[in-house]
C-alpha cells in the first residue's frame, strides 16, 4: 500500500476517532471546538496525501504508457502477431500460433504514431482511435499494409 493511502486512511479514522471520543464524552454543547478540532486533522491528513502524491517510483505523466504491453498486429495477407511494445523501446513480436519462435527490434514515437523496426521489417505507423494503421516495408521494399490493435 502507498504512503499517500496510508496517509489518507490514517486521516479519516483520526476523524472517526474523534468524532466517536467527543461524542461520548458528551461535547455536544462545544460543537465549534469539535468541527474545528476535526477539521484540523483533516486538513493535516490531506496536505500530508497532497505533498506525497508525487513521489511514487512509477513514473508519472508518461506519455507513452498507453502503448505500452501486448498488440495483435494484422497483416493484409491475414497472418496475425502477437507484438509487445516495452517502456525501454524494444519490441518482441511472434506468430500467434508459434510462442517458441519470436524476434526482437524496436519502436520509438514519431509524429501522430509510431515506428517499429522488427529484424528485417520497418513500419511507420498512424494513430487510428485505439489502433495503430501503416504500411510494413521488407528490406527489398515490398510494403503490406497492416494494424496493430489492442490486447
């Protein structure tokens, strides 16, 4: 669990706690010393949870994490691959029905998309909603349209 949780959690039971205690010792009649006294410790709970939202380990505001993890890549001759895209660039692509045989390249942001260069295949490749759209070129030049959608 995440400090910025733990803060938050400890706060509101700091707040039940004692809303229970002046409760039962019977402050009804100070109602402004409780509100102001539960107040405060809200307060306190929330800067603590605010001031500690930024450091997590996980980087924050990536703005690749979306394309990160498994594709199905569609060829337009029907073969399909299984393409995962790695935070550190690199890319590892298989035929869907042989896990055992798979190649490496990698894959870099580009204007409106993304680039994959995997063994000897290039591919330039267009945002389409959730979906990637292009043409995957071999090193002799021939191009086959293909799609990578989302696991």
């Amino acid at each position: 669990m995440s400090f910025r949780r733990l803060a938050m959690i400890a706060a509101i039971l700091a707040v039940l706690a004692l809303a229970t205690a002046f409760g039962v010792i019977q402050w009804a009649n100070k109602i402004a010393a409780s509100v102001s006294a539960l107040t405060g410790v809200a307060a306190i709970g929330v800067s603590v949870w605010a001031a500690r939202r930024g450091s997590s380990e996980a980087p924050q505001n990536d703005p690749h994490e979306w394309i990160y993890g498994r594709w199905l890549k569609l060829t337009e001759s029907g073969r399909r691959f299984i393409t995962e895209l790695r935070p550190d660039g690199s890319v590892i692509e298989w035929d869907e029905g042989q896990v055992s045989k798979a190649w490496k390249g990698t894959w870099s942001p580009v204007t409106g998309g993304l680039e994959l260069k995997i063994g000897k295949y290039s591919a330039i490749l267009h945002r389409s909603g959730n979906a990637f759209r292009g043409y995957e070129t071999d090193e002799d030049g021939s191009d086959s349209k293909l799609t990578l959608s989302r696991l």
